[in-house]
C-alpha cells in the first residue's frame, strides 16, 4: 500500500557545527529556529499546535511518531507552531477510529518539514550536554558549512520576544469550547449575563485551548485579550479575576506584559501558568535565566511544598524564575522540580496572586494538578466574599 510520499534527503546543522542526516516525509523547506526535545511517548498533536514552541524545532525522544495519525479535537491553538518536526521513525499508515489525516499531510499542509531518520537519540544526548542551541534544517541546502553558517546567522532565544508572533490579534469570548469574535471589539463590551459565573480575562500569550476549556468547565466566563493589552483597559473591564497564560520565548522580553501584571498585582486575584509565572516573578522584582535544555516532557516531578506530595507534571519551557532573585518575604515559594531543584511556583502570603511553572491542564498524572484551576476559583470566591 503506498500513500504517495515522496522522502527526500534533509541535513539537520546546530550553529555549533554537528550535523545530523535524514529524510523529509513532508515535503521540502529551509527553516531556522531553536532545537528541543520532548520525552513524551505520545501527545504530538497538541505539542505541534502549543504556541509555547514558537521558534523553535521538536525532537521527539519516543522512536515511533504518527501512528495514531491527526484527528480534529486534539489541538492547543489554530496551527502548527513549531519551526520543525524531528523524529526516528514515522509510521506512514495511521490506524486509529478518531484519525482524519496523517500526520505527514497535517505538516505538508502548514508547510512545516518532518523529518524522520535522525539519530535522536544522538541528537537529545548532544543538547543534553551541550545544551539546546540554534540549528537550521533544510531539503534545499544539503552543504553542512553553509547550514551551520544559517544556524550561526539566526536570531538567539535569548532577548527574544515571540509572544507578539502566537497572541491574538483582537480581544475573542470564549464559549462553549471555542474562541468567538467581538462584532465590536471592546468597544461597547458588556460581559454575558451569567449569573453566578466568574468573570476572568484572560492574558493570551500563546495560550492552549486546553487551559481555556479548563477553565471555562468551572464555571469561569472567558474574555481573551491580545498581550500587549494595557492595565487600563483590564481595569475598566472589571474581571472578577486575570488569567497569564503560557507562551512562547524569553520573559524578560516581554516588558509591556511585566508592567501590566505589575499594575495589576492586588486589585483582583490572579493565576500564572508557565510564562505566565514567569512573568509574575519578573513583576514581583525576580529575574529570569535560561535552562540549559529546558523541561519539555509530560513525567517532570515537582513536588508540593505545602502537602509534601509529588505530582507528574506536563511542561514545556526552556526559561526559568531565579528562587534566589525572589528575596520578598511576603512571597512562598510553592513547589519545586525534584529533577534540578528549580522553581516551579510561587504564592503571595498576603494577596490573592499565585502561578505554577508547569501545565495543570495537559493532564500526565493524568488529574495530579487539576486542582489549581479549582484553587484560582476558590481564590475569587473568597476575594469577593469580604
């Protein structure tokens, strides 16, 4: 049986000058970006589509990928966002009920290159100890100088702002699982009357449909607003309570989003996920680093600091909060990655404001972490109660 693929020769170059070689299962193309690995065995779908990795190229460390194909429910965003697929093997023949394409026609449709045959075990081992880096990737160009000469030349991770490439682009009501255009804008915005639900604006930073049906699923009413929207207007819109969402690239970046939180801080209770937290650590005087190869799996242990217990968490971030920069003594640390010891969340001991590194909705453990949508909730219930 033949499904009309046509493999051609592609040459994977990191800016440090290892070259990788395999094929395209997805057509040609010529991209830059940053190279990462994700140790999930399955989940592709939503790891193409989260907007969090905007820049850059997935390695996939399972050996086997596209097995169960591409069905219509399992997406995070409206498109594929990463720069490159990477993967062992990929099974051309899908055998699943919810299937509707292939994962190599799902990537040839977005223009986004697959290549299977790297040694990704090679590869991940390599970033593990060199750390993730830049890297080009092409069927065009097969001259290993003049690729690694591309990956050389392609912007660092480091200072760059991706969160205005993944946002969107006008404010979005969420409902019944799917984003829902204004007519008017915010022009003239009145909240639906919907008694006894909360009222929550949500700051898009690239955030996953996943975080938004969670939230909506408890009762919250969500207005989406694009990244750079400004205090003022949240202000004037008056949420019961604001929601940072996950994204893409370097936090320290993203000034216009570190002065919003900060002025936002105390006037409503607020819930940060991953670099949403990150932004919250910023605001709150903190600083930032980069990892050296990031967390980017759905089996990262962290522990909570205040139940003592240990939660299999999903995440995907390759920056981090500086613990040691988070001197405030009104700030607590809440949970910590028993894998190296960073920060994965954080709570204010005197207002309503707390975030998490990882992804409460991705559900690996698989309901170890759903709690802190249910906290936020809580959270409001009790601001609004005095």
């Amino acid at each position: 049986m033949s499904t009309g693929l046509e493999y051609k020769k592609a040459l994977l170059a990191l800016e440090d000058g290892t070259i990788y070689r395999g094929r395209s299962f997805a057509g040609d193309g010529e991209v830059t970006g940053e190279v990462v690995f994700n140790t999930s065995m399955a989940g592709y779908q939503e790891i193409l589509t989260d907007p969090s990795y905007c820049g850059q190229m997935v390695t996939m460390t399972y050996p086997l990928i596209g097995n169960y194909g591409i069905n219509d429910a399992d997406v995070e965003s409206e498109r594929i966002q990463v720069r490159a697929f990477l993967v062992k093997e990929y099974q051309e023949f899908p055998s699943n009920w919810r299937s509707r394409k292939s994962l190599a026609l799902y990537l040839r449709e977005a223009h986004v290159p697959g290549v299977e045959g790297i040694d990704t075990r090679a590869l991940t081992k390599h970033i593990r100890q060199a750390g993730a880096m830049r890297a080009a990737l092409s069927t065009l160009d097969l001259d290993p100088d003049s690729l690694v000469s591309k990956a050389r030349q392609s912007p660092s991770m480091t200072g760059l702002d991706l969160v205005m490439e993944v946002t969107g682009k006008e404010p979005m009501l969420w409902k019944d699982g799917r984003p829902v255009r204004l007519e008017r804008g915010l022009e003239g915005f009145q909240w639906p009357d919907d008694p006894g639900k909360w009222r929550v604006v949500a700051m898009d930073y690239g955030v996953k449909y996943n975080i938004l049906r969670s939230l909506e699923q408890r009762g919250c009413t969500l207005l989406v607003l694009p990244a750079n929207t400004d205090s003022a207007t949240i202000t004037k819109l008056d949420p019961h309570g604001l929601f940072l969402s996950n994204g893409p690239g370097d936090p320290a970046a993203v000034t216009y989003a570190v002065e919003t939180i900060r002025a936002q801080i105390g006037e409503r209770p607020i819930f940060g996920i991953c670099l949403g937290h990150q932004l919250v650590g910023l605001a709150l005087g903190g600083k930032t680093f980069k990892l050296k190869f990031g967390h980017r799996g759905a089996n990262q242990p962290v522990k909570d600091l205040s139940s003592g217990k240990v939660e299999i968490t999903s995440q995907n971030h390759g920056f981090c909060v500086d613990i040691e920069s988070l001197n405030n003594p009104d700030i607590e640390l809440s949970h910590v990655n028993l894998n190296d010891g960073t920060l994965e969340g954080l709570v204010h001991k005197k207002i309503p404001l707390f975030s998490v590194q990882y992804h409460p909705e991705a559900s690996p453990g698989p309901h170890d972490a759903t709690y802190l949508f249910d906290r936020f909730v809580e959270m409001m219930e009790k601001h609004y109660k005095k």
